[in-house]
C-alpha cells in the first residue's frame, strides 16, 4: 500500500484538460458569461476593427468596400485553438488575432495605424461597460427586493442586538432596510460610475496618436473623425483625452471599489441572516429536495448566505490586486499590469454577479417566524423594559441610585437562574414588583413590559422612508423592478 503522503498519479494524460473558472461557470449569469468569454471578447475586437476600418475608408484610405465586406462574413468564424497555436509561436495574443482573422478574411487591412492597446483597452473597456449596466440594474432590482421585504415584516417587533446582544426593541422590517440602505448607496455609486465611464480612445503607442497622423498625411480633423467615430461605435459615455498607452489603473479600482460597496450591505444582511437562521427566528428558505448535510439529515443551512460573504471576502481580494495596480503606471504604460488585470477585471464581475443573483434568491425565498420571535421577546422583554422601570420607581419616590441597584440586583439574578436551570420563565416582573425598594405594583411593572413591543421608536416609519426613496429610483429604470434571478446551484 502507498502511504497517501506519497500517493503518485498512476494514469496518462492524454491531452491538455481545460480546467473551469468556478466564478463563471457555477455563479455567473449566462449575460455576464458571454461578454467575457474567450470567443465573446474576440467578437468585440472584431466588430471593433470592422467600425475602425469603415471609419478609415470613409475619410479617404484605400480600404475596399470589398474588404470590409469579406472581414463581415467571417466575424463568426472564432477558432480558439487555431488562435491559440498562434500565439504560442508569435507569444503575442493580438499578432495571433490579427492574423487569424485576416486569413480568413484573405486581407489585411485591420489595424491599420492602432497598437495593440488601442484595441485591447478600448474592448476590455467595453466588455467592463456593457457588465456595469448589466449589474446596475441588477442591484435596483435587489434593492426592490429589499423594499418589498421590509414593508413586509415593517410591523413585525424583534430584539434588537448591539454587539450580538439583547439591547432594545426593533421590527425585522427595519433590519431589512437598514441593509437595503446601504445596498441603496452603493447603487447610487454605481449609477454615477454607468454616467460617465470614459474611453480611452484611439491615442497610439504613447498617447499621441503620430501612426495615424502618419496615415492621413498629418490631417489632424480627419484624425479627430475617426477617433470621433470609433467612440460612438464602444457606445461609452466619457472620453479620456490626453491619455498614455494605457487608460489610469485608478478607473478599475474605482470600478471594483463600487462592486464591494455594493456587495458590504448584502454580505451584512445574508451574515445577520445565518445568525438569525442559528437562534431560528428567520430562514432563507429551504427548496424541495434540498439537502442541509450529507450527515445530519435535519440540518437546514443558510448555504445561500455562506455564498453571499464568500463572493463579498473575493471581491476584496480583487479590491486589493487592483488597488496595487493604481499609481504604478511607469511613463506611458507597461504590460505589467496585464495579468492582474486579465484575473481581476472579469472575475470581479462574475463574484458581483452571482452576488446579486444570491442576493435575489435569498429575499424570494426567505422566511420569518413570528411564533419563534415572540418566544424571544418574552425572554428578553422584562430586561430591555428595565430603563422604563428605572423611570416609573423614580416618579414613584424611589432614589435613582437605589432604584437602579435594586432592578440591577434582580435582573442579575433572573439572568443566573435562567442561565442554571433553576427557572424555565422570565420571572423578572415578579422580583421587582416584591421589592420594596422600588415602590411599583406588578400591575404597573406588568404594563410595562407589556408596552416593550410599542417601543420600537421610528422603525416603522423609517423603513417607509426607506420604501419611498426605492420607490422614487425605480419609476426611472422600471424594468429592473421585473428582474428575477436565474435558479441557482
């Protein structure tokens, strides 16, 4: 028998095995997926060049309509392995499409005047835009989602906790908005970042354009035309004008700073709602045929919550990566940055992505249980009603200090014997009511207590405030308010 310290592989490789992204092929949405994707991406610099080309002819190139047209019918044509082989001779990536797709085309007139920067930035650019305005409207229908679950259970009184403790009365519906506000600033960010995201734009080797000056003979309007031009074809809202070979490294953390504000009020709520889950109060739902364990059959988990922080904990991992890339720019670029960036910039979109497909899943599904609350709340309701108390023995004609001491004295005792086993009730009020000290009658303490559920202050009307200003965002995107999540693994 081999010791499994130095088990060896016994079987041949027969060929390279391709070996999966797990963000995208497990978490990611099918729309995100395809921008991203190898052949996907490949397309784009396709189209791409064909818009640069038609734009090059248009002001006076010698680029038959012939060309363009052979470069058209075979845009769909994507030869991964072909393209691979290729580049593993030229070991560079855009020399292998460039010939790859003029062989097919049987020309070669793309790329006339560009570097490869002012293909690949302006494409990966695109690819990033077209998954912000995806993801955008995602994140509003998340915040839908939130709105509809807090004006739900807005009425439903909870113990609130502060550092995980028993502290004073809130509503569920108000914990909810209290996450969903902070998924609400996030989307703000990101609506601004969808506002004004620039291009880089067509700028050359170092920024300053002299191949294709070059090309039209010095012509500095025709230059600004087709630069003009290739914007309007990437579709992006801004411009980067005096840029180097490379578009500021700042604009993807700026970029992936917005995913993780918007993934931190999420992660919050799904990390509440596996305590919540823990103690029973709540759920985030249990699917027919789920299973919680493979070896405790009664388990239930809050798998889907596990999901939610996970996704958040990459999402700052690829915060970090890029934050390393912002203001290491060496003169007018370098390629250093490339691997980070190949890893960071799709990966960021696909942990946001199956972040808020998760995030949707688990606000359809969740679930809340009073009865298991109520039982809670009579626990901890003679506790939290002890400041009122405090109050009521003052007016009474109690001294604060002996008051305070008095309630103190008790409410360490109750917590004791409920702690040991001793009680199997709150019996608090009992105590207080046949202490002297404090001059109330159980009546009155009893009303107090009673009263607790009403002293959750403004959380109702806070999770309306909440719902209004959801409410305002969606009457400008009302598609996003449709959206529904795909089903999950």
């Amino acid at each position: 028998m081999i010791p499994l310290g130095r088990a060896r592989i016994s079987f041949e490789v027969k060929h390279m095995e391709a070996i999966p992204n797990i963000l995208a092929q497990r978490y990611a949405s099918s729309a995100i997926r395809q921008i991203w994707s190898p052949s996907g991406k490949i397309r784009l610099e396709r189209e791409y060049w064909i818009a640069v080309m038609k734009a090059q002819a248009d002001l006076g190139l010698d680029i038959p309509a012939e060309a363009i047209a052979d470069y058209e019918k075979v845009v769909d044509q994507i030869d991964l392995d072909a393209i691979d082989q290729r580049e593993r001779i030229t070991r560079h990536d855009v020399k292998a499409r460039i010939e790859a797709f003029n062989e097919l085309a049987g020309h070669e007139h793309i790329h006339k005047g560009m570097t490869s920067r002012d293909l690949t930035e302006n494409v990966e650019q695109l690819q990033l835009y077209r998954s912000l305005e995806i993801l955008f409207n995602k994140t509003l229908a998340v915040l839908k989602k939130f709105s509809d679950k807090a004006a739900e259970h807005k009425n439903v009184v909870l113990t609130g906790r502060s550092h995980n403790v028993a502290a004073q009365p809130t509503t569920v519906g108000k914990r909810i908005a209290m996450f969903g506000e902070e998924v609400l600033r996030g989307a703000e960010k990101l609506g601004a970042v969808v506002k004004d995201y620039p291009a880089r734009g067509l700028k050359g080797a170092v920024g300053t354009q002299l191949d294709l000056l070059t090309l039209f003979d010095g012509d500095v309007d025709k230059v600004g035309e087709l630069e003009s031009r290739v914007l309007q074809h990437l579709g992006l809202p801004g411009q980067l004008k005096v840029v180097g070979q490379v578009y500021p490294r700042s604009l993807d953390f700026e970029v992936i700073s917005v995913f993780n504000q918007v993934a931190s009020g999420a992660s919050s709520f799904a990390r509440t709602l596996r305590l919540m889950a823990g103690y029973e109060l709540a759920s985030e739902g249990f699917a027919k045929g789920q299973v919680g364990s493979s070896a405790m059959p009664h388990k239930m988990n809050a798998r889907s919550c596990e999901r939610i922080n996970g996704f958040a904990t990459i999402l700052k991992g690829h915060l970090a990566m890029v934050q390393g890339l912002a203001g290491d720019q060496w003169n007018e670029g370098d390629v250093s940055c490339s691997v980070v960036r190949r890893v960071a910039l799709p990966d960021s979109c696909f942990a946001i992505d199956g972040l808020l497909e998760t995030t949707l899943t688990v606000l359809n599904q969740m679930e809340v249980f009073p009865a298991v609350i109520d039982r809670e709340n009579a626990y901890y309701f003679p506790f939290l009603s002890t400041t009122t108390l405090l109050m009521e023995a003052v007016k009474s004609g109690a001294g604060r200090e002996a008051a305070h001491e008095a309630i103190k004295e008790n409410a360490v005792a109750t917590v004791a014997d409920l702690r040991s086993g001793k009680i199997q009730s709150n019996d608090l009020a009992n105590r207080l009511a046949a202490d002297g000290r404090l001059g109330l009658s159980k009546e009155k303490i009893d009303a107090v207590i009673a009263s607790a559920a009403q002293l959750s202050g403004r959380a109702a009307a806070q999770v309306e405030g909440f719902n209004a200003q959801i409410d305002s965002i969606l009457k400008e995107n009302p598609a996003a308010a449709a959206y529904e999540p795909a089903p999950i693994l």
